[in-house]
C-alpha cells in the first residue's frame, strides 16, 4: 500500500511495522498471544453465535492491554480467511459484514455476535446451485463480503422484479382447473418480502423446516427451483389460461384459438342483436367483435381486458381476476339472451345513422330511462338552449349524431 494518507499510516503501524503485511506469526510475542487469542474466539464461533464484549474484555485488560482502536484491525486479519463464512449480528439482525460494522464494533461491542458456518460439502453445494439460480439479479451496485448475504439479495432482487399480481396471487387455474398457491409458494414470496431477513436462518433454518419433509438441503434447493420457476411462468400461464377459458365461454368445447372462437360467435348472432344497444360493456364486446381482422389472440386479450378490467394483468389481483371473468360472462349471456319480440319491435326505438361513412341500423329500449338519465337529457337541452340561435339546427344534429356514433361504434 503506497501514499501518504490516514489509512496507509494505519496499515504501517498495524501491519507492515509488525511483519504482519508478509506472514501470521511475527517475532512479537505478545502480538502473537494476541492473534492467538482473536482466533480461539473465532474458533469457538463454529458452533455457537459468541458475544464480542468477551473478546474485548480479554484483550483489553492484562496482559494484553489493547487499545480499542486497533482490536478491529487485529480481528479484521483473523476474520479475513473466513470472510465467506461470516454472520455477522446486532442486537440479534444480521448485519452486512463490511469495513464500517468491524469498525463499529467499538462502540458496542456487547450488542455484536459472530457466527462461523462451516459450510462445507452439500451446504456449498446448496449455495453454489442458490448462487447460479438467481445468478442475473445479483446486486451489483452495493457487492457485499458475505456469501450468504449476496444470496439471499439477489433472491429478493427477483421477488421484487416479478409483476405486482404474481407477488400477491393465491388462486390460479391449471388446465382449466381452480387451485390455490401451496406453503412453499407463500414462504418464499412472504419471507423475500420482508424488509429485514436472517439470511442465515432463512437458508439454513426457515426454509429447511419448511420446503423439506426431511430438513434435506437437495429437497429444499429442489423446491426454491420449483417455487422460481412456477412463479417466472405465472403471468404467462396466467394469460394462456384466460384464453383457454374465454375460448370455452364463446364456443363451449371448441378447442381452437381465441380470436376464431369471437369471429364464429359474433358471426351466429342474429342481426336484430347485433344492431341493438346493450350498456357499455357489451356494446364495446359486440364492436370488438366486429372488428377483429387478425388472429392475434393475446392482443385480444388485452383488449378484453381493457373492457373488463381497465387495468392489465401484471397490476391483477384475485379479485380482479374474479371480476374480468364475471363481467364477459355476464355481457356474453345478455347478448345471446336478447330476443326481439313483436312487442320489442312495437315499443323499442330504432336508428339508422351513417357512422364512418357506413350505414349502421341499432334498436334500443325507450322506456329504461332512470332518473339520472332523464337529468342528463335535461342538461343536454339546457346546454342547446343556452346558445340560443347560435347553432343552426343541422349543427346541433351533427353534434348529436357525431355523439350517438361514438355510443353505438
């Protein structure tokens, strides 16, 4: 280390002025004693989680009679051959290890515990395979010392990467069939949501209780594998699903695409249906129907949804879900439902307007208007009359027809 700044004075004094910058054993016997010392502790740390006031305690006072401010550089030194193996707490957290929660450790070190974990064969097995898994979401913007830390980042990385609705949903559909999230689903999801997270607990402890009947690190990696790849899918398995199911609400039984099955059953309905005003969201049906020129059936999906649900599928919910199905339910039965009778001949009201350049011919109900309807066509009058003669009267019919054509278009 060259320069003339604080650090390198630092590193001088602790390190290179004592040999310690070039081997572990150096011909001070008391800094041996001490290192000794730092090192059984870390030792004992292998099986237990150890309060740092105990190591401070002991070098503190004779025969060693360490100042404070250097006991962080001499367990820096001793640390840094398990750096990868480090849980580091305060007051019970697990805390990031990193330069400033050593130098911290003077302040209070009786709030500070350390962990060792051994982690040799299948557990380094089990975290190398966790670290491949989740390998693109690493955080790469604040890197961290510990293994387990930076594992268990990069997993809440991801859950936070999914769309809102796959965070939240606990109902979905497989092959048409209703099933609900099961409690590795909800364990993940809940446990990488939280703010603050034992990361060792939760790999070694939380999860081992909970995805294994057997507490086997392959059969937990084996279900985060499973959770991961379930929850990626969701929002595409989610939207082949719509289809399917909306497929069998226009055409029950017919196994073909999306937008064929709307195109068949728009083409079966009766003219008299077609030409009749519905409420909003079947009138928007029976024009989305009419429009179709392509067989793209996820941009029709997305169209339907729109209608139905006025929010895409990513920011869903099960409600949401629960009520889109119902709203095209409903609008598809009110239109096959409809049936002109002589009396609906009698008694409705019937239009012929040119919308676009093409002649379009709708019947409607004239005896369903409710008391908010009958204050709108009151402050549509008011609105004419207070132009008085400004507006000749085939202004005013333009006006009415151009409003009557984006109701019934």
């Amino acid at each position: 280390m060259d320069g003339y700044g604080p650090e390198v004075s630092i590193f001088k004094s602790a390190f290179k002025h004592t040999g310690l910058d070039v081997a572990s054993k150096v011909n001070d016997a008391g800094m041996n004693a001490a290192l000794e010392k730092i090192a059984e502790f870390i030792a004992g740390c292998e099986t237990s989680k150890q309060n740092f006031q105990n190591l401070y305690q002991i070098l503190c006072n004779a025969p060693f009679g360490m100042r404070k401010g250097i006991i962080p550089l001499y367990i820096a030194y001793v640390l840094r051959q398990y750096k990868d193996s480090i849980v580091l707490y305060y007051s019970g957290k697990e805390e990031e290890l990193s330069a400033a929660a050593i130098s911290h450790l003077n302040d209070n070190p009786e709030n500070y515990q350390i962990l060792i974990e051994t982690g040799i064969g299948d557990r380094n097995k089990y975290l190398d395979a966790l670290q491949d898994m989740f390998k693109q979401h690493v955080d790469r913007k604040t890197p961290s010392l510990n293994r387990i830390y930076s594992i268990v980042k990069s997993m809440q990385n991801w859950i936070r990467s999914l769309p809102e609705y796959t965070k939240k949903f606990r109902s979905y559909w497989e092959n048409g069939e209703a099933k609900t999230t099961d409690v590795a689903v909800d364990s993940i999801r809940s446990e990488l949501m939280k703010f603050e997270i034992n990361s060792r607990e939760l790999l070694f402890s939380v999860w081992i209780s909970k995805l294994s009947k057997n507490e086997d690190l392959s059969e937990c990696l084996a279900e985060i594998a499973r959770v991961k790849g379930f929850l990626d899918e969701h929002l595409p398995q989610c939207r082949d699903e719509l289809i399917k199911k909306l497929t069998a609400m226009f055409m029950p039984g017919y196994q073909g695409g999306l937008s064929h099955s709307v195109m068949a059953w728009y083409k079966k309905l009766p003219d008299s249906t077609k030409q009749h005003v519905f409420d909003t969201n079947a009138n928007a049906l029976l024009s989305t129907a009419r429009s179709i020129s392509a067989y793209d059936d996820e941009e029709l999906l997305d169209e339907l949804v729109s209608i139905f649900a006025s929010i895409a599928i990513e920011d869903w919910n099960d409600a949401t879900a629960e009520v889109f199905i119902k709203g095209v339910s409903d609008a598809i039965s009110r239109i096959n439902e409809y049936v002109e009778t002589k009396s609906d001949v009698e008694q409705d009201g019937r239009l012929t307007i040119a919308v676009d350049g093409i002649l379009v011919e709708k019947t409607f109900a004239t005896d369903t208007i409710t008391p908010l309807g009958k204050t709108a066509f009151n402050n549509l009058k008011s609105v004419f009359e207070e132009y008085n003669d400004a507006l000749e009267p085939d202004e005013q019919l333009a006006i009415l027809a151009k409003l009557i054509g984006e109701i019934i278009h």
